[in-house]
C-alpha cells in the first residue's frame, strides 16, 4: 500500500532527526552516555528527544529543511529568560521541536562561522527528574553547569552538561530538560552562562 505525503513527510523527518541525533551523539560526550544508556534499553533517544536549537544567521532559510516537511512556526512559545538573540520555535505534532536562534550577538556570529548552520548546538532531552538523572549521569563522569534554570516544583526545569569543545570552542551542549505540564515554553540559550 502506498504512503501518502503526511506519512512520507514523517519518514523524512524521522529520518533527518536521527541523523542529527547520530551526529550530536558521536561529538558530544554527555549526550554519547545518555545515547549508550538508552540503547541498552533499546530506547534509543527518539522517545526522550525535547528539542534541538540550532544557530543561524537566516533563521527561515535555516528553517526550510523542517518546515518543507510539515513543522511550522509556533509564536504561542515563549523563551524564558533574556536571550542575546531572537529564538524562532518551529513545532510538528508530537516531534520534538526545532529552535533556531538568530545569531546577532558577537559571540553567537562568531560560532556560526566556525561551526556552520547545519549542525545542532543543543539537544534537549525530557527527564522526570533533573535531580534524580544528575546524580546518575555523574556517577558516569557527566560533569554538569550549575546552577540550572527553574526550581523544584515549577512546570520547567533545564540543567546543561559541560559543553563539548572543539578547539578551544564550546560546540555543542546536552540539556536535560524536566517539564511537569504539556507547555511549549524554553529558557533562553546559554541560561547556564548567567550565573
């Protein structure tokens, strides 16, 4: 039986997600344990996939590789917190969602010139309990940033690893995200800098 475009548009996405996945896993080390623990499993990140965020100068050009295949922009998110850039917040069903922050801050130009615009710089992952998944992930030698953002009780919580680091750049960053509601709110990029 065929598949209609609504399906073969998941199968595409499904299939670029996994991908980045993949690649986030294979560079960054908290987000390898988290992965290899998982698998055991035969979990796999897929099911606790929050969102990624990524960095561009053209946030709808960057964009285009999700919303051609069904996600579209969600203006009901709100990003928590003061973000240096603006951040778009892209939503497609049940997936997770797609943040892309506008890189106009010195500092956020400069990592899209090294790193590029293709390439995730956080993953989000949904725990149910940050304290719980900290204390675990560092008994496994994943060092995290603290403090987190939000506090016990509160409908969102988010902690971030130590970033991974590729010359002397920090390049991309696990977050652990704990979410108590269905809402669709983030906290800013680089929350973990605000101390």
């Amino acid at each position: 039986m065929p598949h209609t475009v609504a399906q073969l548009n998941i199968m595409a996405l499904e299939k670029i997600l996994k991908k980045h996945i993949g690649d986030f896993a294979s560079e960054n080390t908290a987000a390898r344990v988290v992965f290899r623990g998982l698998e055991v499993m035969g979990v796999g990140l897929w099911p606790v996939l929050d969102h990624f965020l990524f960095r561009s100068a053209n946030p709808e050009e960057r964009a285009r590789e999700f919303t051609e295949l069904g996600y579209t922009r969600d203006i009901s998110s709100r990003i928590l917190g003061r973000p240096r850039d603006p951040v778009h917040v892209y939503r497609c069903r049940c997936l997770p969602a797609i943040l892309i922050e506008e890189t106009r801050a010195p500092e956020s130009k400069k990592w899209g010139k090294v790193f590029g615009e293709n390439a995730p710089y956080v993953m989000g992952i949904r725990v149910a309990d940050i304290d719980e998944a900290t204390f675990h992930l560092e008994k496994q030698a994943v060092r995290f940033l603290r403090p987190g953002a939000g506090k016990p009780g509160e409908d969102i919580r988010a902690i971030a690893a130590i970033p991974a680091f590729q010359d002397g750049k920090g390049k991309s960053v696990l977050l652990l995200i704990e979410r108590h509601v269905t809402g669709v709110n983030y906290f800013a990029p680089g929350f973990w800098n605000k101390a």
